[in-house]
C-alpha cells in the first residue's frame, strides 16, 4: 500500500478519494516543477534546509519539486492524525 492509499483509505469513500488525492498531487507537482525550473535559486535554498546533504546526481528543480509534494502529502491531518 502506497501513502496516497494509506491517506485516502482514512476517509469514506476510498476509490475517490484515490482519485481526488491523485489529482491534487499531479496539479502540485506540476506547479512546484514551474516553479523551481523558472527559479533555480529557490530550488537550491530549499534544498539547503535539513541534516542529509542533497544527491547532486538529482536535478536540483525536480528533487526540490517531489519534496514539495511529500511535504503537502505528510502534512495531511489524514497522514498525521488516526480515527
């Protein structure tokens, strides 16, 4: 089971919920992408923050994108609270 299953599955209404998650995820993750390739500065800065050191292997625009999106996924109240 994946985290977008795992947030859905907490409220009624699983298979659309899946679907509506999804559909906020992809809108995000594009949006996050334009921003930090028109941006790579802010892209860097955010990647900055935190223990590990970046992988720079990873394009700095895309990894700070996907981060983004975890972040909005993990602050969920679904992903941090139980019914």
């Amino acid at each position: 089971m994946n985290a977008i299953q795992l947030h859905a599955r907490a409220t009624p209404g699983f298979d659309d919920r899946v679907t509506q998650t999804l559909a906020v995820l992809q809108k995000a993750l594009t949006r996050e992408r334009a921003r930090y390739a028109a941006k790579p500065a802010e892209a860097a800065k955010f990647l900055a923050i935190g223990e590990a050191p970046r992988n720079p292997k990873l394009p700095a625009a895309e990894h700070a994108a996907w981060a983004q999106v975890a972040t909005l996924l993990l602050n969920l109240s679904e992903t941090v609270t139980r019914n």
